[in-house]
C-alpha cells in the first residue's frame, strides 16, 4: 500500500475521532445540564447514560449496556448505540418510556411532583450547557489565539473563481469592491453577503476599472453545491514548503521553494489552477513545470489515487497581511458572548435559509454524521477542534431547543402551555406525542444519514 493511500486513510481517521471526541463530550455535558437542575431541586435521577442502551427510540429492544455502575439512587453507564444518551428522570415520560413507573401516585422526588419553573428549568439544563459550553470554548480561543481575518482589500493578487462564479461572470483576479454597493470590509463575510442578504450585484475592480457583475437567478443554488468556502477565494501561487518522505512528489523531485507555473502545458500558477489540473489527472501521466532557482524544470509522475502528490505548499500567511486582534481575560469572555449568539444567529439564518430559499433543496444541504465528520481537518490541531466543537454545541443546542416532543423544546412547549392555561398536560397525551416525536427523529437521522450514503456513492 502506497504512503498516500496510507496518509488519506490516517486523515480519515483523525477526522473521524476528532467527531467522537466532541460529540461524546458535548453529549455527556448536555445531559449533564440536565443533571444538575434535576439535582438542584432534589429530583432523583435514575440513570445518566452516554449513548443509548436500547435501540432508540424503541425502549424494550436490545437492551444492555456496555457499562454500567451505580453510585447512590443514579445509574451511570455507557450504551451501544451511539447516537446520543440520555439521563432518565424520575416521573418524567421521556425515551425510557417508563409506563409501569407513571402509573404510579407521583412521589416527592420526581419530576411530574416539582413546579412547573422548577420542571422548566430541568428540561432546559441541557440546552443551557450546551450554550454555556460554547461561550467558555469561544473565550479559551479568543484568549488563547485571539483572532485573525483576511480584509478583503488586503487579497492583493484578486480571487480565485470556481465554474460557479465564473458563470456569473466572474474573474480570476478579480478584486472585490462591494456587494450591492455595500462595502465588505471581511474577505470570508463576502459570500454570506450575497447568499443571506439576496444581493443582485457585486462591484470589482477589473483592470483598473470598477466593473458591476449581474447575479442571475439559480447563483445561489450553484454557489452551494460548489461549496460556500469555494466559491470564491483569495488567489494565492504555489509554492512548496515541504516535500513527504516516500510520495510521488519526493519521486517526481520536488524541492522545497519551487514554484509550480504549469501543469501538463496548461497554465497553473495559482492553487485553485493547479489543483483543477490535478484532480482531472488522477491516475494520469502529469508533467509539471517548476521554476527553481530562476530556471524551469519540468518534474513527471502520475497523480495517485489518494489525489494527494505528498507536498505541503506554503500557507495564506506567507502571502497575505491577516489582522490579528489579542484579548485580555475579560475581553476574550466578553467575545466569547457576543460571538457565541452571533453564530446562534447565524446558524439559525442558515437553517431558515434552507427550507424558505427557491433555489436550494434541502437534500443538497442536509447531512448525517459522515457530513459533520468531514468539517474536522484531517491533522489535528487544538484550535480547529476547539473551534469546531463550540459550533457543534451551538447546533445541538438549537436543535434541541426546537419544538418536537421527544426534543427539550417539545417539552418546553407543554411546560409553557401548563404555566399559561394553569392545566397539566395529560400523561397519556405526552406519551403518544413523545413516542410520535422519538420515530420522527428516528426518521429524520435516518434520512440525513442516508445522504451521505447517497453521495458517497456517486449520487448527485
């Protein structure tokens, strides 16, 4: 087995570990929210499990755990089915469907025996964790790393184009002056602008000239089935920084600074350029044309299938002036607020986006775990998976907040209904809505799941 193959298979992994990790924490400190207002006003907690010791959502099925020990009134145990977990709370209809228990006068220590703030209060602790959970992770970067952004007056050699922008009648080299007229004053906030703010023009300077480029009906539809991030990007050159001991780059005799010009006779001196040729040549012969030292030289080798040759170019920094703000400790919690609610908002766009826009179905969109997978990089690094980890905190606790019984946000709302009308919602009336909603769940990951199969292989 080749070294590439190998690398490709060892990125896969790292990527697929690195979405264990966060999720298993992240699950484990939302039921934890849950836990602690439980706890809080004195509600026993029966079990307290990190994935699902039964066959979800169908409680009596396959039920072991694969550990299980308990200390005091709460069981605490790791399932096998890994699609979340749960905490069982005494008197509560919830994934344990407990019937035998509710059938029973309520009891001092369980939750349908508790205020309705109180009962509020518990069932949101997992989406108030999960909320938290992102703001202290956010802080922790700001303070550690501070924060870094590309000015789009700063991408000096102009964009890089996909087919999409290219079709709207964007440039290689192109150099962004505003959308609808507004100026941008972040390179990664461009597309944004023109996806969520329906922008029907973006102004660039062109030769010298500003010149207004019409966006058609159907851009935003091409702009995410090729990708936000690649619609447009700065255009940078490729340089080699390192070569990989045992690749087809070290074979073909790559040097550390060479500066790649051409690919098969086709001009790439720019990444996008060089990595269009690349990928068209996977398993092909590939003649790449290098300068060194002042001269060219051609290299010749073939693109393996991994599609990587085994060389690691030189990064954005080494071309582009990035800004950088530092925060001090109350300045980086203060960030960490205000930039934990702006992605709450933004995420929530983004979902409203999806099901309201004409022009994208949501099963381009929508993905399972393999989708969530593939938004870790394939090296580990704290800052990445931090940074990834607070964002998927964010999501889950938006999804929980929405109102599905079965979801936090389904009882939420019979909780909200109660404290209003002064009228309990009926048991059996919260078990059927439970059940329905816990198969609709059921539904919804095996369809997102699904997706990725699809795509995966070969599906559109």
């Amino acid at each position: 087995m080749q070294l590439d193959t190998i690398l490709l298979m060892s990125e896969g992994w790292v990527k697929a570990l690195q979405l264990i990790a966060a999720l298993s924490l992240l699950i484990l400190l939302h039921e934890f929210g849950h836990y602690f207002f439980a706890r809080l006003f004195k509600t026993r907690v029966e079990k307290f499990y990190l994935f699902f010791d039964f066959l979800f959502p169908f409680s009596g099925l396959l039920n072991f755990s694969l550990f299980k020990k308990k200390v005091g009134d709460t069981e605490y145990g790791l399932g096998w089915f890994p699609l979340g977990g749960y905490v069982k709370i005494a008197g509560m209809v919830d994934e344990s469907m407990d019937k035998e228990a509710l059938a029973k006068p309520p009891e001092p220590w369980e939750y349908r025996s508790k205020k309705p703030y109180q009962r509020l209060f518990i069932m949101l602790g997992g989406i108030i964790m999960n909320v938290l959970v992102a703001m202290v992770v956010y802080a922790v970067i700001f303070g550690v790393w501070g924060e870094n952004y590309l000015l789009t007056t700063d991408a000096k050699m102009g964009i890089a184009t996909s087919k999409a922008a290219q079709k709207i009648g964007l440039k290689d080299g192109d150099m962004i002056v505003g959308v609808d007229g507004r100026n941008v004053e972040r390179f990664n906030k461009v597309v944004p602008e023109i996806i969520f703010n329906d922008a029907k023009a973006i102004q660039v300077l062109r030769d010298g000239q500003i010149v207004e480029v019409k966006i058609p009906d159907g851009t935003v539809g091409g702009i995410i089935k090729a990708q936000r991030n690649s619609f447009i990007a700065p255009r940078m050159p490729v340089v080699v920084e390192k070569v990989k001991d045992g690749t087809e780059a070290e074979r073909m005799g790559f040097k550390s600074n060479d500066s790649i010009i051409a690919v098969n006779g086709k001009p790439a001196a720019y990444f996008h350029l060089f990595e269009e040729e690349k990928m068209a040549n996977v398993k092909k012969p590939l003649a790449v044309t290098v300068v060194r030292n002042g001269a060219e030289v051609e290299l010749k080798g073939t693109v393996p299938e991994s599609k990587e040759l085994g060389f690691e170019p030189k990064r954005p920094d080494d071309y582009f002036k990035y800004q950088h703000v530092d925060y001090g400790f109350f300045s980086a919690v203060g960030k960490g607020f205000t930039y934990t609610f702006d992605q709450f908002g933004f995420y929530w766009q983004q979902l409203k986006f999806l099901f309201t826009s004409k022009e994208v179905k949501a099963s381009e969109s929508v993905g399972g775990l393999y989708s969530f997978g593939q938004l870790f990089p394939g090296q580990f690094t704290w800052l990445d998976f931090l940074t990834l980890t607070a964002f998927i905190s964010i999501v889950l606790a938006f999804m929980n907040l929405l109102p599905i019984p079965g979801l936090d946000g389904g009882y939420v709302i019979f909780l909200l209904y109660e404290m209003i009308s002064g009228r309990k919602v009926n048991d059996k009336v919260m078990e059927y809505a439970t059940t329905v909603g816990l198969v609709l769940l059921l539904g919804l990951m095996l369809y997102a799941n699904g997706l990725d199969v699809f795509r995966a292989f070969g599906g559109k």
